[in-house]
C-alpha cells in the first residue's frame, strides 16, 4: 500500500475515536424509573382509561367576597384526556377484558 493512504486512513482513524470520547453522552442515574406524565403533570395512574379523565386534585387560590386571599381549595384536575405516552401493550394489543356491552 501506499504510504500517503495508510497515514489518511489513520488520520481519520484517530478523528473518530477522539469524537466519539469527546462526544458522547453521559449515562443517566440508573435505576431511576420513568412515569409517563401527562401534560396536567399527573402521571398515568390518575386517569381513567374508559373516559381518560384525570382524577388527581389540584389547589386553586381561595378568596373571601372582598378579594382578600384565604389559602387553597382543592378542586378537581380540568385535564379531559391523557395526553402522554401511550404503554407499548395498549399500542400493538387493545385490551379484551374485561368485555365491553
């Protein structure tokens, strides 16, 4: 072989090693589990998967009938649909029990 290709070929070589350590990405914190939120930042748990409304709480600013703040009143989640990532079993396989009349 030709010296002038071997010293390219090496050349190269080298500037993908170096990219690839300078380059890559950090490993996350392992064994921290991912939930699927949805966009109420509820997590999937809390909807209903007949109607796919939230059932979570939220705290909503309380006032007296002069506009004076009193603290928080927990009213329901205004969330009407899950909107996060769906579970892989309900993509490829829609669930058949229990029979829907």
């Amino acid at each position: 072989m030709e010296p002038v290709s071997l010293l390219v070929g090496a050349a190269l070589l080298a500037v993908g090693y170096l990219g690839g350590r300078l380059g890559r990405r950090r490993p996350t914190a392992p064994g921290a589990p991912l939930t699927p939120m949805c966009g109420c930042a509820h997590p999937l748990s809390q909807h209903d998967p007949g109607s796919s409304t939230c059932h979570a709480e939220v705290p909503r600013d309380a006032y007296d009938k002069r506009g004076r703040w009193q603290g928080h009143s927990w009213v329901r989640c205004p969330c009407r649909q899950y909107v996060g990532p769906r579970p892989i079993d309900e993509v490829f396989a829609p669930r058949v029990l229990p029979p829907a009349d």
